[in-house]
C-alpha cells in the first residue's frame, strides 16, 4: 500500500524562534473527542474517520446528519494566552451539504469554561464546500490565561451530510516558517524500479513563502535536491509536490529515506523542527501478481444497490484477471451474519448500502469501483498467494484446500490467512429474493437497464452473481495461521475445510484466498480457484508451485495431476528465449514431486513453464546467488 508520514500529535507545541504554537490537533490518536477536548450536544454524532477529505490525511474529525435542529460544539481544552493580544488559528474542513437551509459552521472564543461564547468566524454554505484551509485572526478580549476556542454547527442536521475537520492550529505565527507536513512513498517497491516522492508543505509563517528546496536522502547515499519556485503560498496554504528525481531502490530489503526542505525564500526558516520527516521502503526482488479483493455491502430491499449489481458486473467483465468482488448481503435470503454483522466496520467510515471497500483501505461507492481498483492495483504486495490442492468428496460434500504464500520481504508483525465462498447465479422464489430498484422509469439517470425495469423485480427476473457464501473462520481471517517472524524467501501455508450445504450450486462456487494485514486492518493480497465440482468436467490448468523460491541450488517442484501424463518441463529468461528444457517422464494421478536443477543458471528472474495433458503452468522462478 502507499504510506503517507504526517507530521502532528496532540501536544503543547515548544517555543519557536519568533513565534509560538499553543495546540495542534490531527486525530491522530484515532478517539473523539481528542484528549483534553469536550463536545456539548449530539455527542454520538462526533467521531473520528479514517478518511482525508478535509485536505490533511486520515484519521481525521467528523460530524455527521440527524433529524432536528440543535447547536453542537467541540470545544478545546483552555490554553493560556495570558502574554498575547492576538492569536491565529488553522484548520482543515470539508462541508459536504445536503440542501438549503443548511447548518452554519462557526468558530467561537469565549474566557473561562463558563464564559459566553463569542463568534470569530461563521459561514452559511449553499453548496459543498471542498478541502480547504481556513486562517482565522482572533484579536478579541477572551484572549487570557483562560481561553477556549470551539467549532460549532448551527441549524437543521438533516440539512448536511457531514463536516470533517483535521489540522486545528492554535499559533501565533513566526515570520517565515515552511513545514514539512507529509511526504508520500510506496511502502514496497521492486527493485531497480523508479520511485517517486510526493509531498506536501504548508505554509506556518506569515511571510508568503515563494521557493524552496525539497531534498532526500536514501540509506547512506547523497542527498538529491530538487528547487520550487514562482510559489505565493500565504499562511496557512499548502503546496503539494512531485521530487523530479525518482529514486531506486538496488537491493532487497528495507532502506531509510530521509526528507527535509530547506532555503525558504532563498534562506532558513525559523523553525527548523517541522522541516524532516523519516520513513521506510520495502524492495522486493520480483513483484508478486497482485489481485484487489471488493467487499460491497448490499441487499435486495435496497432500491439503490443496483447500482452495485450493475458496476459489480462491469468491473468482473472489464478485470477478470485481477479483480475479485464479492457481494455481502444483508437483509435478505443471501445474508451472511457474521460477515454481514461487521460490515459497518469492515467499510471504512461505512455510509450504509450500496458501498464498499477495496483490500480494506477506504470507502468507495459502486460507480467509483474502477478509481478505486486502479489506485490499488498500482501498489505492491510482499508476498504472493496461491489456493492450491484443492479436494472435493461428493458423498460427504466435503470440500478442502490450502491458501499459501511466498513472502518477499521480512516481517514482523501479525499477518493472517483467509478464506472466502463465493457462488453466482444464485436465485430464489420467495418474495425476500425480489430486488427494489430506485432506478425505475430512468428518473434517477440510466443504470444497466435497470431504468428500463420494475420497481420491484420480481424474484424470478433475477439471478444474483458474486454472493458471498461463507468466510471462514470469520471476517478477520485465521488467528494464528502465519508465524512470525516472517523471513524473506520462504513460504507459509494454511489449510480450509467446509462442508458444502445442499442447495448450493457446485458449478458456480469461487473459492478465494486472502493474505490480510490484521495489524492494520487490510488486505495485501487475493487469489481465487474456480472448482467445477459438481461435474467432473476436466479442469483446465492445474496447481504447482515451486519452493525454495528463490532458490540458490537446487528446488523442489510440486503439482497435481488429475490423469498420468508426461510432462515437460522449460525455463525462459525474461526475453523470452528458453534456455533449459526437459522431458520428466509419466506420472501418476495425484501430488507429484520432482527436482529442478538451477546451479547454471546465473542470478535473475525467469519463467518455468509445466506442461502436462495438453496443459500448461507457468510460475515465476527467481535465482540468487
């Protein structure tokens, strides 16, 4: 995934050369209200989200919609002020509106936790208001020892969807002061791969700041500097940049990378604290295929999840190779508790049906799926994943299978294991499998031809795909499946056992693997196995994986046939050109094993093609040295 190093806690910020900051808020701490930080009415409707839309990064403040009309504030712990007669403050905030008359936002002061609350800045939106930076100037007299501040919304709830805040700065600003306020990497990367730095400075000073240097450091190597000019970025704007120099990463493993800026405006800034930010890049030695795993929330009843069937649909057809999506119902004949009851926390900051969430890492609505599978695609796992040795017994409709992966870097913290059902072409005749549809006579724009249906479909015009079945050993995956510590280059597995129920259609079931960072909550990698089980159709590719990998000598290759059959074995260099081949013989029905010899060939990646019964199997085979 892309990682995002911010600057910012809650803390009483030190002095600073010609200026002082007395608060700063980021929610970073993830709790609401913050620490030290009180909210007066609708308490339940201030939270905080993993989201950034108020232009800082996430977690970030929130408040969402209710029915009535009320006054609500977050209010600051007291800060003393006894020594100033004017103060600054800056804040992120996004108003995301519903309809007029809408709910005022406000900032007002007062003296002492009792005092009157004083308004110093107020705003009546007639339409969204998008991420944007607000600088308010406050010169009145409950500047004191015993001053608080506080965010107010005043009017009819119902008439917003909700407000987002991130980036509260209580300072009085130095002259010339540029922060480093987030820099932006991959956490992994292949290596002799280009990477780019992205980031971001704010302007904390009250001088306009118009040039700067943005430089980086990787390990050990020279610093590489990159000039920004012809800005005019006054206080409390933010300016994001792209470094011009990719760097690249040469050896496997993690490597530092330090970035700072310096000559603002042609000189240093008076507070060299908030000019460096550290982070971490993995370097893979070969990139893993990679799938993205959709979980959207759905149900019958909701008139506007065809909107979910229709882009469902569209991204299974447009990805097939790289997209896995499954539909978790609620409500309805295909509801899966478990998974259906963690739904709300399984979405990111979950707005209710239809909605999803891809790998985990934030909130997409259906029609957004394919921005939001692209963004994920263009990220790196460290590790592969395979669903291999799958066996079915039709008398006891027993089902078994391993979900294993090779992992490319060390790691140290809790992975997991999971495991997924997934049925199409599910149907049904009660009046629970009818599907609502707000789409209806085209009013609310076109949607699949949905515009051209019912507002009720009946159940026996519809057939439902991508359903989730089952999730096995629930939504979190497998408790103690992967051990830590985790080492480069080997490979870990875990095998899943179910019972098939009747009813379920055999022919149309998706087994899927998932590797899960359950430190972090998401997802890193997916794969899925389509099993004809209830046929004996004759498959038409077959599992074998190769271990070590990657190998110095000698490896071990593993796969299974479903018939005896001769097999032949080649391996391509990454032009394409086949620099070993080999006849291994006729084996039997079932797991086979045999050695693949590699002492000759150098250091590198390369392809090993399995060829047996008129199939082929082709893994990626990487040789070190």
């Amino acid at each position: 995934m892309k990682r995002t190093i911010t600057i910012g806690v809650f803390v009483m910020m030190a002095f600073l050369a010609s200026g002082q900051s007395y608060l700063y808020e980021d929610f970073s701490a993830g709790q609401m209200p913050p620490q030290g930080w009180t909210i007066l009415n609708l308490t339940n409707k201030w939270s905080c989200s993993n989201t950034n839309n108020a232009g800082g990064t996430a977690p970030e403040g929130k408040f969402s919609y209710t029915n009535g009309t009320y006054t609500t504030y977050l209010i600051s712990p007291v800060v003393n002020l006894s020594s100033l007669t004017t103060v600054t403050l800056m804040f992120n905030y996004m108003y995301d509106y519903y309809t007029d008359p809408a709910p005022k936002i406000g900032v007002a002061t007062r003296k002492g936790a009792t005092g009157m609350w004083n308004t110093v800045w107020e705003k009546t939106p007639h339409g969204n208001i998008n991420a944007n930076t607000q600088v308010v100037v406050i010169t009145n007299s409950d500047i004191s020892a015993n001053f608080q501040f506080a965010f107010f919304l005043e009017g009819n709830m119902y008439n917003l969807d909700y407000v987002y805040f991130d980036n509260i700065n209580l300072l009085t600003p130095p002259p010339l002061d540029a922060a480093l306020v987030s820099i932006e990497i991959p956490e992994y990367a292949g290596i002799n791969q280009p990477v780019t730095l992205n980031g971001t400075i704010s302007n904390m000073g009250s001088t306009p700041v118009n040039s700067f240097e943005a430089v980086y450091q990787l390990d050990d190597e020279a610093p590489v500097s990159c000039p920004f000019s012809g800005l005019n970025l006054p206080i409390g704007n933010t300016y994001t940049f792209a470094h011009t120099t990719p760097f690249v990463l040469e050896n496997p493993g993690y490597h530092d990378l330090t970035v700072y800026i310096r000559n603002v405006n042609g000189t240093g800034d008076e507070n060299p604290e908030n000019d460096t930010l550290t982070d971490r890049i993995g370097g893979l030695l070969w990139v893993p295929d990679k799938k993205e795993f959709c979980e959207e929330a759905t149900g019958t009843w909701c008139g506007w999840c065809v909107r979910g069937i229709c882009f469902m649909n569209y991204m299974a057809e447009t990805y097939p190779e790289t997209w896995i999506g499954v539909a978790v119902h609620n409500g309805d004949p295909m509801v899966v508790a478990d998974w259906d009851d963690e739904i709300p926390n399984i979405i990111p900051d979950f707005p209710g049906y239809p909605s999803g969430t891809i790998n985990r890492l934030k909130m997409w609505d259906p029609q957004d799926f394919e921005a939001g599978y692209l963004e994920e695609h263009a990220k790196r796992s460290p590790a592969s994943i395979e669903v291999i040795n799958f066996s079915w017994d039709p008398s006891t409709r027993q089902i078994s299978f391993d979900v294993q992966s090779q992992f490319l870097i060390d790691i140290d913290h809790e992975l997991r294991f999971g495991a997924v059902i997934i049925e199409d072409s599910l149907w049904g005749t009660a009046s629970g499998w009818a599907q609502a549809n707000y789409y209806a006579g085209g009013s609310n724009g076109p949607m699949c031809g949905f515009e051209s249906m019912p507002s009720t479909i009946p159940a026996a015009q519809m057939h439902y795909d991508h359903v989730g079945r089952a999730i096995l050993d629930g939504p979190y995956g497998t408790e103690a499946s992967i051990t830590l510590p985790i080492i480069a280059g080997t490979s870990q597995s875990h095998s899943y056992s179910y019972t098939i129920p009747e009813g379920w259609n055999y022919e149309k079931l998706h087994f899927i693997g998932l590797l899960m960072d359950h430190s972090q909550g998401v997802i890193l990698n997916a794969n899925d196995q389509v099993i004809w089980v209830g046929t004996g159709q004759e498959a038409q590719t077959f599992p074998v994986r190769i271990f070590p990998n990657p190998v110095t000598d000698n490896a071990s290759l593993k796969f299974t046939l479903d018939r005896p059959g001769s097999v032949q074995l080649r391996v391509y260099d990454l032009t394409g050109h086949c620099i070993q081949a080999k006849e291994s013989g006729t084996f039997p029905v079932g797991e086979q094993q045999v050695v693949l010899q590699t002492e000759q060939l150098s250091q590198g990646i390369y392809f090993l093609e399995v060829a047996v019964n008129g199939m082929k199997n082709v893994q990626k085979l990487v040789v070190v040295r």
